[in-house]
C-alpha cells in the first residue's frame, strides 16, 4: 500500500514521484530507504528570504543557526535515501558583508553544505564548479 505524504503539490509519473512542499514536513513522513536520487537547492543560508515562515530555514539569523537546521534535513534525506544512491546539491559559496561578517571576502557555503552531508552519513563522489560571471547574475532579469 503506498503511503500518503501530505504537501502542496505533487506530480507523479513513471518510476518517479516529486513532491513541492517543506522539504522537512514531507522528508519526515517518508518511509526508510525509499527514494533513490534528490537533486536541489537548499537556501543559501540568510542570504535570501524565501518565505516569512518562522520554519522556514532561510529565515536563520546567523550561519550556525542555518547549518543546524540544515543539518537535521541531509539526516533525514539520508535515512530515506537508500543506502548507495546519490544526493545532488546545487549551490553558491556566499559573499561576505562587511556589515555582518566584519569584512569583505567569501564563505565556503560549498563547504560547509559537504560538511554537513558527510557528518550525517554521505560520502562525496564528485564536485563540479559552474563559472558564471558577477556582473550578468548582479543584472539579470527575473
């Protein structure tokens, strides 16, 4: 019998199901060991407000916040994956602002997001770095 997962929207096809909704509303309903590939974006951190929900994890008020709430998700998107199937994560290392982080630079959310996956349990199998330009994503249209 299959199981029902409550969430905004869902499609279905062959072999494959997608779920739109809070990935930690719908990750904690899944059954063990029953998916087989994820592939998205997590927020970048606070760098973008995605929502005025208070669980909504781009809501975080410092990077430590994020990455514990962060945390809990890739644990849970282990336990559902089963054992050997791959995870893909699309995202960005950050800028640094000086109002916030004291000076100018660079995070390695990259690898702080590698971090988090191999603490709960992942093994990373590859990297791959996208080279876009500053200046086209500071104008593009949306």
């Amino acid at each position: 019998m299959a199981q029902i997962i409550r969430c905004l929207n869902e499609a279905h096809g062959d072999n494959w199901t997608a779920y739109h909704g809070d990935c930690v509303d719908v990750l904690r309903q899944m059954p063990d060991a029953s998916i087989d590939f994820s592939v998205y974006s997590p927020p970048f951190g606070n760098l973008f407000i995605y929502s005025s929900s208070a669980a909504d994890m781009g809501n975080s008020s410092t990077d430590g916040e994020f990455a514990a709430h962060y945390a809990y998700e890739v644990a849970e998107k282990f336990r559902v994956t089963k054992p050997g199937r791959l995870s893909a994560v699309h995202c960005s290392d950050l800028p640094m602002r000086a109002w916030i982080d004291g000076e100018i630079g660079i995070k390695d959310f990259s690898g702080d997001i590698i971090s988090i996956h191999t603490a709960a349990g992942w093994v990373l199998k590859s990297r791959f770095t996208i080279c876009k330009c500053p200046v086209e994503e500071m104008n593009r249209e949306i």
